[in-house]
C-alpha cells in the first residue's frame, strides 16, 4: 500500500487563489520530504527540500513566498501556491526518503489554473 | 554536480520483444542509481534499485537493470515487453555524499509497446 499519501489528487482554482497540497508519510516519521513539480513532457524538478520544524530549503530559481512550505510534524507536509496564476499549473508531486533506500512518491496533485 | 541522461527520448517496441531503456549518469563517488516507472497523471512507483553488489539488479514487473562502472550506465531491461508496460520511465541517482539525500532525474523515456 501507499506509505506517502498526496492530496488532492487535482484541483482547479480561480488565478489570484491559493491552493493547499497535503504529504502525509503513513509508515514513517519522516523529518525530511521532498517537493518536485513536473512540466508536460518533462522530469521532475526538485523545488524545494521540506525539514520538519524549520525553513524548508529552496532549490535556485524558486519563489519561496509563492511555494509556501510547511513541516509542522513528522508526517505531514504542505505546499501553499500563493497567488495563483495559470503559469502555476503543472503536476506537483512530494517524495520522502528512507536512506539510503528508495525515494516514496506521493501520488501527485494536478493543479490548474484558469 | 550529480547527473542523468536519458538519451531516448522515446522507444518503441512490439509486445512480446526485449525492451532497454538507456540511462548514464554522473556522480562524484559511487552512486545509488533507481528506476522509477510514472503512468498518466499518477506519482512515480519505484521499479528497482542499485546501491552495492551485485551489478545485475531484479526489480518488480520482470524489469532488470545492469550497472556498468566503466561506462557509468544502468539501462533498463526487460526480456519480454508487454502493451501494459507503456509508460515514462525515469532513471534517478543520488550521490550518498550528498547530505541532502535528494535524488536528480534524467529527462524520462517514454515507453511504447505495441500489440
């Protein structure tokens, strides 16, 4: 079964709104998990790296106040898109890590923006 | 820097026909190397992995991948496709120096198998 669980799985928001997504690890207490978005036709690009009860660390080129990450436990993380534009859209996905095994990989939330 | 190349950015094969899927890589010291399998609007599900030992590695859905040191490669494989195992395919290395534990993609082959 899933041990990283993603929610939502898509949602549509007006441009200008903010947009919630939930990573929750259900088998492990995970102090480290990791934020990638994924363009059409394209890999996965690591935005940011979410440490639970800190700063979540941004990869270059990322707007820490549009990518709002929280790590408030050891088995949930969020990311807030603030603001909202239709450049947002895209396939956002969470992972965590069992090192030095493989990574777990949410589900995947599917924003768009109109 | 740690790296991945996926030079295919498709490959297409008949059911029943060996399939390989061609990743290289770059990493400083010796590298922990992954294959991810991702179907349509769906997250990443783990295929098989190489941290040490021996170089041939069985994964899950009868996929394998072989890692070559010397020509710093870990292509996937699979001696007998089959329609469902159409999908993006993604080779991910992670350099176990890097106390950041994050893994780095190569581009991504898509995969197409026709009955």
């Amino acid at each position: 079964g899933a041990v990283v669980s993603q929610h939502p799985s898509w949602v549509i928001c007006k441009s200008g709104t903010s947009v919630k997504i939930e990573c929750r690890s259900l088998d492990f207490q995970a102090t480290t998990m990791f934020w990638y978005r994924q363009f059409p036709k394209q890999s996965l690009m690591l935005m940011a790296t979410s440490n639970e009860g800190s700063k979540a660390t941004y990869e270059q080129g990322v707007e820490k106040d549009k990518f709002l990450i929280n790590h408030a436990s050891l088995t949930l993380s969020t990311l807030t898109v603030t603001s909202a534009h239709p450049e947002d859209s895209s396939f956002y996905i969470c992972s965590r890590s069992r090192y030095p095994l493989a990574a777990f990989f949410g589900q995947g939330t599917r924003l768009t923006v109109v | 820097a740690q790296s991945v190349a996926q030079p295919e950015d498709q490959v297409n094969v008949a059911e029943g026909n060996p399939l390989t899927v061609k990743c290289t890589y770059s990493v400083s010291g010796n590298p922990y190397l992954f294959w991810y399998v991702q179907y349509p609007n769906r997250g990443l599900q783990f295929l098989l992995k190489y941290i040490t030992g021996d170089n041939l590695v069985k994964g899950s859905y009868g996929f394998e991948a072989e890692f070559n040191k010397s020509q710093t490669s870990f292509h996937l494989k699979k001696p007998s496709a089959l329609v469902s195992d159409s999908a993006l395919y993604f080779c991910a290395v992670r350099d176990p120096r890097n106390a950041g534990n994050m893994l780095t993609f190569g581009g991504g082959t898509r995969l197409m198998v026709k009955p």
